[in-house]
C-alpha cells in the first residue's frame, strides 16, 4: 500500500519528531528489578539538560532537603528510586511535548494533562492484571495524541483554524479527516512504527477512537489503552460503567485506579512546572494549586510506607518524611499497647535519647497530658496554644526537653477511628504554624502510617490468631483421643492381668501376654506425652534464677546426651538479669527438650549454645506515676547443625512435625514446649538456616503468674 501523502510530507520536512533516547532507555531501565541506583543515575547523567531540570527540582525551596543532597544518586536516599525514575521520565516526556513553538503554551499543557493521565491510568491497569512490560502500556498512553501536536507544528495555520471551530474530540477527528486525509490516531501510530516501538503500541493508539463494540474482540494493548483514554477525560467516574464489559477489573478497584492517576498527574505537574490552564480549571479549585507540590512530595517520600514489613521500618519512613517535608530533624513516637493501657516510647535508633525514649511510657489514666488528649480525641495538640491557665503535665515537659525544642506538637496515629498512636514532634513558633497551614498534608501522613501499621499488625496478629487456634484444636482433639482411648486401654491391661493369673505360669502364653502388656504399657506412655502437649501440667510459680536453671540443666546433659555425640556446649550468661517469676519445673523441661532437640539434629558432632540476656528495651518506666513494668527476659539455645527446611518452619511447633527418623520419635518434643511456654506466658520463636545452624528463642516476662484456665 502506497504511503498516504500527509505521512510523507511529514518524514519530508525538518520537523519530525525523534523519540529521546534517555527516555526509551529510562523505560527500559524502569522493566528490570534489576537496575541499581547506580545505573539509573548514569542514563540520567548522559543527558545533561535532564539533570540540569533534576537538579533544578531537588533544590527547590519547597522540598527542603538537606545541603548534603548535591547529586541524583544521594536524592535517591531521600525521595526513592521510584520517584527520581518517573520525575525522569517525566521531564523526558515534556521535552518531546514541547517540540512544537507553533502550539499555545496552554494546548500543550492540555495534550499533556490527558495524555499522562492516559499513561499512568495504562500503566496502572497493565500492573493489576499483572501484563508483562507495564512501561509499554504507559508509553502507548502517554504518545497516543503525538500525532495532534505534529500536525499542529507542520500545519499551524490550518490546524488552528480546527481548533477554533471544533468544540469536541469528534469534530476534530473529522475535520482532521478532511483537511488532511488523516486523523490524530493514524498519524501517531504511524510514528510510533517510525519509533520501531512494539507494533502492539502502534495498534493500540490506531484504534483508541474506535466504538466500544468492536473493541470488545481486541487484544490486551487495545482494550487497556482504550480504556486509559476514556477513563482520562474529567467525567470519567460516571462513564465507568460504560466500559465495564472491556476489563475485569472491577468498577470500584478502577475508581481508585483513575483517583490515584490524577493524583500523580498533578504531583507530576507540580515537579514540571506545568500549567494545566483550562484543563485543570474546568474541574478543580483553583486553591488546590498551592497544595500540590506538597501533595507530590507525600507521594513521594512516602511511596514506599505501604511496602514496610514491620511498624519500626514504617515509623523510619515517616520520619523521613517529616525531615524532608517540614525540615523537622526529629520525631518522638508514643505506640499504643491496650493490653497494659500504656502509650510506650520509641524513636530513630540514631536518636541521642533514643535509649531513653524506649524506656519511657505514659499511663493512659494521665488525662493532664497532651499526648493522651491527643490520642483520645484524635485531635492535634500544640503545646505552644496552651494558655497560660492550662499547666503541662511533668511528661510533656520532659519529652519537650529531651527533644531540646521549644514545644511539642502532638498527631494522633489512626485508621477508621482507631488509635495506634502518638507523633511527638519538637517545634517553635514558625514551625508550629507550618504545619498548621498545612493539615490536610499532616492529616495525610497521619492517617497513611495509622493504615500502614493497622495493615502490619493484622496480618501479624491473624497469623498469630491462626496458630493458636490451630493449637487449639489439636489440644482439644488430643483431649478427645486420650479420653476415648484410656478406657479400653485400662479394660484390656485388666483382661491381660486376669488372663494371666488364670494360666499356669510356666505356659507358653505367658510370654506373650507379657509382650502384649508392655506394648500397651507403651501407648499408655505416648498418651501420657500427648497429655503433656493438649495440658501441660504447671505446678506455681516462683522466683527463679534462670542462670543457674540454665547452667544445671547443661551439666545434667553433658554425660547422658551431649558427650557421646561429641557435642561441645557452652553457655553466655547476662550477670545483670533478674530473677523472672516463673513455674521452675516447666522451664526445666523446656530447656531439657530443645537442647535434645539440637543434639538429636546433629549426628556428626557440632556445638550447642545457651544465651541468657535481659532485654534492655523492654522495662517501662511511667513517667507521671513512680512505677515500673519489669520487662522481659531472653533464653537462646542455638546449634551449628543443619538447618531447617523453609517449608517445616511453617508447622514446626504442630504435633508430629520432626525432621528426625525412628520408632522412638513421635513428633511432640517442640509441641510440648510451645504449649509450656505459652503456659509460661512467654513467646518463641525459631530462627534457621540450612547449613548454618538453627536458634529456639524464648521471651518470658520477669513478672507474671500462672494462665487461668477456660
């Protein structure tokens, strides 16, 4: 087919657009997990303009970053690989926007506007329903109306005289049609095949326009950027149901999808100095404008707060953030532990008063503090507000000292109404007044870390939840079976004995009847360790010195067990740690069990340590109140052996999980002392690697008293 005339008066003039280089090699940066931010930086750093309008962003008043960020890599640390990826290709992208001086300033800002938002809401799409190479989906959005402004810069006159006189994408296309013999979809697929781009992309922008019924039959790229484009127009929300039938994806996961578009498009704007003009007028309040670069910088430094795998790691990137966003150095936060009533302390581990701040908690019968207002009414507080009548509770005063600030200003941490703590930020007057001109961006950062830390404790505390149901239900069953099974034990031992007394004693039977005893002489032992699983048997607790328990226990194993496998033990005592209330027979079998359980795993001779250590962190101390939550306990028994399997850690505490072989092995060693220390009131944990070694942890509280039981 002969190429159409207007295609080849394009390629013919001097002003036919090349697609940056930086920005396909950014992209495909982008596809690989692979790239570090070393790379990154050098595909930056070959375009000197780019990072010169990179610099340009990252030292920009409103960032308030430190003067230490001089270079891209170093800024990575604080915005995140992320957000210096998109920036760039984002400036990338706006370079080859602008190609056209011929366009109106506010055209461009227009084409662009939609053009990205059909991009990111591409891209968006391509990820949730996990497509492979999601960039080329957000290429295709971003390049479909590239068409619109290459006719605009070879035909000015013309084109502008369509624009004046279309009042809708339709007539444009039409007129578009007329005057040229191609529309804006024709010619940016036709470039995008120029581009030697993946002709799936070029497809898809070819029949972006098309009606919805033929584009039901079409492949993956059509269908999602046809989608993209629809969903980018400002009434997009109402027109959902419209494209339904093209995606499973389901109309409330595409509302969010189009809000979080829009959100980045305007973030992107902001760090762009674009100005959308009419396009953001007609829908958004012009008071909004002030807000977006803050919001952009929220996105940006707090993108990765929903990949945290534990709260610590959260708290970590809002103090992040704060440090970027407001310049505040430091942030003090107050956790909510409902089982004790207490807000407990914690801070950077590179905090000076970090030490203390863990040791710290507040009563939550202190209503005079502000903390505590803060938390119950899920309101702000600033102490610089309070008036001269209001005197600040002897905690408030302490914290503002330890945070050598002037005063404090208090955020709840929440999530649908529900409390998980305190932000202690250090503050004067002006800093104070920052952040009260900007709440609804501290709301933000508020309750984005209360939903982060909502998020980590559920699937923590369900996992825990599930656990002990489960070690429940094998306890209840257990009871079941031990009961159903005693009786006709005890029935047949009864019949065994009366049986034997009736025959003479020199009868052949006799010895057969004594095999058949002691073989139910053994079920009646496996019962009896089954009962020791389902109800551990804890007789009182006591003051007990877990030294010396620990070094008896090893002294009483080394000959019987330890010696004879050519097993070394050694044992690293705390002097410091205190007698813990406990039951002492029930940490005696505990100990004697795991330091089997080691010796059992290693055939070939290897080491056995036991480490005892008083946990620094874990006393409490009320301020407000003259009194002391003791704290906790660590017990370590660790070997050099094989390891555990990845896959039997998941089970390993459930009855009859064992890595070991034999008649003698029923599966119930670490069954047993998972239910003796949960009796305890304690924890543990299992740490392995194959190869390596594996560690039993225990924590047990040094105060505490035996379970009730239900």
């Amino acid at each position: 087919m002969a190429e159409k005339y207007i295609f080849r008066k394009i390629k013919q003039s001097n002003m036919f657009p090349q697609l940056p280089q930086v920005m396909l090699r950014l992209i495909k940066a982008c596809n690989s997990e692979k790239t570090s931010i070393e790379e990154l930086t050098e595909i930056i750093s070959a375009d000197p303009s780019l990072t010169s309008r990179l610099m340009q962003i990252l030292g920009s008043s409103y960032l308030n970053l430190p003067k230490a960020v001089n270079s891209i890599e170093t800024a990575v640390d604080y915005l995140g690989k992320d957000t210096i990826q998109n920036i760039a290709i984002s400036t990338s992208a706006m370079r080859f926007f602008n190609f056209s001086e011929a366009a109106p300033k506010s055209i461009i800002g227009k084409i662009w506007y939609h053009s990205y938002k059909c991009g990111v809401i591409a891209r968006k799409m391509a990820e949730e329903n996990n497509f492979p190479n999601p960039e080329e989906f957000f290429l295709a959005g971003l390049l479909h109306d590239i068409g619109r402004l290459v006719l605009l810069q070879n035909f000015p006159e013309d084109y502008k005289a369509i624009l004046q006189t279309s009042s809708n994408e339709k007539q444009t296309i039409s007129a578009e049609m007329e005057m040229f013999g191609a529309d804006t979809p024709q010619i940016s697929a036709w470039l995008l095949s120029q581009w030697n781009l993946n002709p799936l992309i070029s497809d898809a922008v070819f029949f972006i326009n098309e009606s919805i019924q033929q584009i039901e039959g079409a492949l993956s790229h059509v269908k999602v950027v046809f989608i993209s484009n629809f969903l980018a127009r400002h009434d997009a929300l109402e027109k959902i149901p419209d494209i339904i039938s093209l995606t499973d994806i389901p109309p409330t996961r595409l509302e969010q999808i189009v809000i979080a578009a829009e959100k980045e498009v305007l973030e992107m704007a902001a760090n762009l100095d674009i100005k959308l003009g009419e396009a953001q007028d007609t829908f958004y309040e012009d008071s909004l404008t002030s807000e977006i670069k803050n919001l952009s910088l929220f996105y940006g430094t707090l993108q990765n707060l929903m990949h945290a795998k534990d709260i610590e790691t959260a708290l970590d990137i809002v103090h992040n953030g704060f440090k970027i966003v407001f310049n505040i150095p430091r942030v003090f936060y107050f956790l909510l532990d409902e089982k004790n009533n207490i807000l407990t302390g914690f801070c950077s581990p590179d905090d000076k008063s970090h030490k203390i701040i863990k040791s710290i908690a507040l009563p939550l019968s202190n209503q005079s503090s502000l903390l505590i207002k803060c938390l119950k009414e899920l309101k702000v507080q600033n102490s610089l507000k309070t008036t001269t009548d209001e005197e600040l509770a002897i905690s408030d005063t302490q914290i503002i000292r330890l945070l050598k600030a002037k005063g404090l200003y208090c955020i709840p941490i929440y999530s649908s109404e529900k409390a998980f703590g305190v932000m202690v930020l250090g503050v004067d007057e002006t800093t104070a007044k920052n952040l009260e001109d900007n709440k609804g961006l501290v709301k933000l950062f508020s309750k984005q870390t209360g939903v982060c830390i909502q998020g980590i404790r559920f699937y923590k505390d369900y996992a825990i939840d599930i656990h002990e149901k489960k070690m429940e239900a094998y306890s209840t069953l257990t009871d079941k079976v031990i009961h159903e099974i005693n009786n006709p034990i005890s029935i047949i031992k009864n019949y065994i004995e009366t049986l034997g007394l009736k025959l003479p004693d020199k009868h052949p039977a006799q010895e057969e009847l004594v095999f058949i005893g002691e073989e139910m002489n053994r079920v009646a032992g496996l019962l009896d360790q089954l009962r020791s699983f389902s109800r551990p048997k804890i007789d009182g607790f006591e003051l007990v010195d877990i030294n010396k328990v620990c070094q008896s226990i090893l002294e009483l194993l080394k000959k019987s067990i330890l010696l004879p496998r050519q097993i070394e033990a050694s044992i690293n005592i705390d002097p410091e740690i205190p007698k813990v209330k406990t039951d002492l027979n029930g940490l005696k079998q505990v100990l004697i069990n795991l330091v089997k359980n080691s010796a059992e795993a290693m055939d070939k001779g290897g080491k056995i340590t036991v480490t005892t250590r008083f946990l620094p962190d874990s006393p409490k101390i009320l301020i407000d109140e003259k009194k002391q939550i003791p704290g906790n306990v660590e017990l370590i028994i660790s070997d050099n052996g094989p390891g555990i399997d990845e896959k039997l850690k998941e089970t390993l505490f459930e009855p009859y999980t064992t890595t070991k072989t034999g008649p003698s092995n029923s599966g119930l060693g670490l069954s047993i002392v998972h239910s003796i220390v949960k009796e305890l009131n304690g924890k543990i944990r299992c740490e392995s690697q194959q190869g390596k070694g594996t560690s039993f942890i225990i924590t047990l509280p040094v105060i505490s008293s035996k379970r009730k039981q239900i």
